[in-house]
C-alpha cells in the first residue's frame, strides 16, 4: 500500500510518534456496515472530504437486503496512498485473523487503463520499530491480479516482502524481498516461498463478484488467504515462515482504502496509470479481526 517518497513519510513518523497505542487486548469485532455511521472504524483521507467518497449502510437496488460500505475514487484526486477514501480501526490491532468480503469495480470495458488501486490492511508507523504494514492490493486495471505483502522498519530503510498472482490462471509472477520502492527484488526461496504454486480459482475476478480474503499474522508466521467462492476452501495463497524478517512486530491499524496512482502500473498492463475518469465504486460487506489467542 506504501507509496510515499521519504520527505511524507518522515511527516507520518513524526505525527504518529504522539499516537496512543492500546497495549491491552482488543476484543474480535466484526463491521457489517449495517447503517450510516460506523462501530468499529472512522472516516480518514488526506485527500480532499468530498462527501461522495464513501458511505455506510449502501443497499443497492438489485438486494435491498444487503448493506455495503461504498468507497468512491474522486476524478480530482491526487495521486498517492491515503489521498482517496479511506477507512482506519478506531483501536490498534496486533497478531490475529483478518478477514473481510469486498468486491471492487470493472473498469475494462469503460478505462482499460484506469491507474487506481483497492487497498485492504493494516499499517502504522512507530518511533522505534518504524512501519507495521500488511496488505492485499488489486489494481483495478486487471482484475485477476492481486498483490500481498508487508513493509516494516524505518523510514529510508523500507523493507518489503511481496507475492504477485494471477488467481484465475495460478501463476506467481514473484515473491520477492527488497529495500524501498526501487530496490533491486530478490527471490524467496524455501519455507519463505510457500506454497511455490497456486492452484488457479476459475474465472477468478476481483471485480465480477464478492470474495472472502484473510490473512493470519503471528509473530514468527503470515498467512494470507481466500476461501473459494464455492466450496468456501480456505485457499493458500502465501504462508510465510522460516525467518521473522519482514514480519512486522508492532501493533497496526486496520484499514480499508482506495486511491489513484500514476507510477504503479499492474503486472499485465504497463499503460494502466491513468486518472481515473469516473468515480469509480469499491463495496465492502464486512470487515473482522480476531486476536491471537495467548
């Protein structure tokens, strides 16, 4: 999710030196986005607050018995995470399951090349460890790619641990490790590359319908997964384990964004930087963290 030159994120460091983390156990919770306001989570953009750009409780006309939370991407925003909408846990969360059911929009037929990405993680920056970040990612541009990964250590030091998929066709693009944005990729190898193939999901499409996603964190150990839309199989799409590098330590928030780049192109389609033209919708049916039992 991290796409921030070093002067911002010294900004996010110095600022988030004075937030409070709650050292005590966060209960589970589970966000249904039943209504207009929310239980769990709060509003947070550093973008412009359009009201258009997200709303709680959304029925849409096709089921009036559902709700949604709705994410909509300003044409007017600014490039760069965080200038989109967003939403942030009212508390700090820590090791635990994640799991959350989403469905982002198709875009191909009206911009194929739409710059924009759907964010779905946890992120904080401490004085000392530095960022705590876990995140899955779809660039809207193809559908059938999904991005997860952490960052963690100190501004200027950016670790990053990254898998690519394409989950329709069960193809690692990589799994890779590196320092900052433009650090050279180094292969995982070993416990840090399993499983090393993914069997496809098909007819996967982020956009053509709701998916269950999750991730387990423990402090030596992350799984991230998808349950098969289906049979409800939880789906391996990385475990992680062999080594704590890259696993962040600190406690996070809990995030749900959505925004517009202009330098991050999707694996399949290098042209795929451009504005967004419309205001483009992600929906999110529910978002849940349960802690580590100890």
């Amino acid at each position: 999710m991290l796409k921030l030159p070093a002067l911002v994120c010294f900004i996010f460091l110095s600022f988030n030196v004075f937030a409070q983390e709650n050292d005590s156990a966060v209960n589970s919770f589970k966000e249904n986005f039943d209504d207009d306001s929310l239980v769990h989570f709060h509003y947070g953009s550093r973008g412009p607050k359009a009201g258009f750009k997200w709303h709680s409780g959304v029925s849409p006309a096709s089921d009036p018995s559902k709700t949604f939370l709705c994410l909509k991407i300003d044409p007017a925003d600014s490039a760069g995470a965080g200038r989109g909408p967003e939403i942030i846990s009212n508390e700090f969360t820590h090791f635990g399951t994640y799991s959350a059911r989403l469905k982002i929009p198709d875009v191909r037929k009206v911009q194929p090349n739409t710059g924009a990405v759907a964010g779905y993680f946890t992120y904080h920056v401490d004085s000392i460890p530095g960022l705590s970040e876990i995140d899955f990612e779809w660039l809207l541009a193809d559908p059938e790619v999904i991005y997860i990964g952490t960052w963690t250590g100190p501004c200027g030091a950016l670790l990053r641990l990254g898998r690519t998929i394409n989950l329709a066709q069960g193809v690692i693009y990589n799994t890779i490790s590196k320092v900052n944005h433009n650090g050279t990729p180094t292969a995982l190898t070993g416990l840090q590359n399993i499983p090393d193939s993914v069997e496809p999901i098909p007819g996967y499409d982020a956009s053509a319908r709701f998916y269950t996603y999750g991730f387990d964190w423990y402090p030596d150990r992350l799984v991230w997964w998808i349950l098969h839309p289906d049979s409800a199989e939880k789906i391996i799409l990385w475990d992680y384990h062999g080594s704590t590098l890259g696993i962040p330590q600190n406690h996070s928030q809990y995030r749900m964004n959505f925004w517009y780049t202009n330098n991050w192109s999707v694996e399949t389609n290098p042209a795929s930087v451009e504005r967004p033209m419309n205001p483009y919708e992600v929906q999110v049916d529910w978002m849940s963290y349960e802690p580590l039992k100890k």
